[in-house]
C-alpha cells in the first residue's frame, strides 16, 4: 500500500510532514493520472502525506517489466 510505505518514509525520517511525492504508473496500470490524483487526495486525509505535492509520471512503455504497477519513485519530507 502506498499511503503505507509513506507512513513508514515519514515515521523513518522523523518527519510530521511530507513535501512531496512522485510517483510513476504504468502504462498498463489502468488508471490515470487525474484518477490517481483524486485517490491519492483522498488516502491522504490525517496523514503525514496530506496537501504534500503530487507529481506524476505516466509511462507510454507497455513492454516495461513494470507497466502495470505504481511504483513510489520518491518522498520529500519536510525539514523541521
């Protein structure tokens, strides 16, 4: 789970707040961009990641070994 390993970024870097948040999807990952967007605004609701800044980048590849996964590229968390 995404909003997990975030958790963990966070809790790891001793951070209240994460900044940012790239993410990449696959070209087969049956979402997009704007609907991920939308879940990921949502999951993040009481969380460190909340308001924290989503990029996204969508891959064309569909022969990519990982074209139909998410994959957390990075987490920026806020320095105190």
């Amino acid at each position: 789970d995404l909003m997990q390993k975030i958790g963990a970024i966070a809790c790891e870097q001793n951070a209240d707040r994460i900044a940012a948040v790239k993410v990449k999807l696959g070209a087969l990952a049956h979402i997009s961009g704007v609907h991920f967007r939308e879940h990921f605004e949502q999951a993040a609701v009481g969380t460190p990641a909340e308001g924290a800044r989503l990029d996204i980048e969508v891959s064309t590849d569909e022969s990519d070994p990982h074209a139909q996964d998410i994959l957390l590229q990075s987490v920026d968390v806020e320095e105190e």
